[in-house]
C-alpha cells in the first residue's frame, strides 16, 4: 500500500486562461511521481465543487472575473486545512494578496518567478511552511501605501508579523526574567499555565525554535523587547 510520502502532491490549479493553466500543469507533471495536476477549474463555482471532489493538497489560485468572490472562494477551500492555497499573480497585477491570505492562502507565488521556484512553493506549502520567499514581497508590497505591512518584508519580518500581541507579551515575560517558572509567568500575565504552553507551542511553530533557550536567543538578536509596535498585517494569525 502506497503511504501518505510516496503518494504524488495532488495540484488543482483554478484559472480563466488556457495558457496559463496549460503551462503549470506541463511544470508540475514534469515532476511525477513527485507531483502532479489532479485537476483544472475556469471558474470559481467548479472550482469548490472540483475541490470537493478531488480534495488535492495544494491549489493554485488566480484572481479573475467571477459570479462569486474570489475571496469567499479562497476561505471556502481553505475551510480543509489539508488543502493549502497558493495565489499565483503576475509582478505587475493588482490583487488583493493581503486579504487573500487573511482569507486562508498560505503564500504568493508570482507568474515571472523561476520555475523551480514555483516548484519549490508547492513542496514548502505541502510539508505545512509558509510559502515565504522574495514573492512575499512582490505579492503583497502593493499594501505598504496603506498601512497594511512594510514594504521591505524579509523572511524573518514575516514570520514575526505571524505573532499575536499576547504572544509578544509572552516572549517580554521570558526574555525579562529569564529563570521564572512557567506558572509564575502565567500569573503575571493573568492567564493559566496551559496556556502560556499552548501559546509557547505556536511561537516556537511560527519562529522555527525548538526550545526556550532559543526563544531568548532570537529574541535579543531580533529586537523582539525592544517595545517596538508590531506590524500592522493583515495576516498576522496565519497559521
């Protein structure tokens, strides 16, 4: 019986243009067994009725004139967290990416980027990381003007904009008083200690860390107590 590793990535790819869906499905099915195109939707309807269906682990999104909401589509496939959704947009194409990965996709994948990194965004996004490369930047740079994100958005600035408030005041507890039991943390900060490890848990999830001498490491190196106002995403709770 075929495991779960050895089985193909399962792409959907939901475009209007017959070119562009005919190029990716030639890239992805290039790459069998490894992965492959499970299926193709031209509009937004067939599409969550195909997703349905199919139930494939990574779709490729496009923006496009529709009966329906493209965003109210994205959240409706997202509702599966098996199924991850990447926008594909060209460099010069106006999208709302922001609010597309407020609604659930995982990343942005610009048209003009190398091929191999196209692949490399299906087989980071399937393995469960964010799609975070220099097309984050291109994606979502448009949204600086109004306040959404900075415009400079590094690796390491979007992993940090992933952390809620109430994660930072964690993260200033730890770093002020490096030695203080768990439970004591929790008592200052008026929450259970369950809590302060589940909230424990998803900061070292979103920061890749393994431990809390980590945590303070990357924590000083990275100027997360320096009080400074985090970023205002909209995709901060992205997980």
């Amino acid at each position: 019986m075929m495991t779960d590793q050895e089985r193909p990535i399962g792409v959907m790819l939901i475009d209007c243009r017959p070119l562009v869906l005919m190029g990716l499905q030639d890239l992805i099915n290039a790459r069998k067994p490894r992965m492959e195109v499970t299926g193709q939707a031209t509009t937004y309807t067939h599409a969550l009725d195909l997703a349905d269906q199919l139930r494939p682990n990574v779709i490729f999104f496009s923006f496009f004139p529709d009966a329906l909401s493209p965003l109210d589509v994205v959240a409706g496939l997202t509702r599966n967290a098996e199924m991850k959704v990447l926008l594909l947009k060209g460099l010069y194409e106006t999208v709302p990416a922001a609010q597309a990965i407020e609604a659930g996709a995982r990343g942005v994948v610009l048209a003009e980027d190398p091929t191999e990194s196209i692949i490399q965004a299906i087989l980071k996004v399937h393995h469960s990381d964010i799609a975070m490369d220099r097309a984050w930047a291109g994606g979502l740079s448009g949204y600086a003007a109004t306040g959404h994100i900075p415009l400079k958005c590094n690796l390491e600035q979007a992993k940090q904009a992933r952390l809620t408030l109430r994660e930072r005041e964690l993260i200033c507890a730890i770093v002020g008083e490096p030695s203080a039991k768990y439970v004591s943390i929790a008592g200052r900060l008026g929450i259970s200690e369950h809590t302060v490890h589940n909230h424990l848990s998803n900061i070292y999830q979103k920061l890749n860390l393994i431990n809390r001498i980590d945590l303070l490491m990357y924590a000083l190196k990275h100027g997360l107590t320096n009080n400074k106002t985090p970023p205002n995403s909209a995709w901060v709770e992205m997980d």
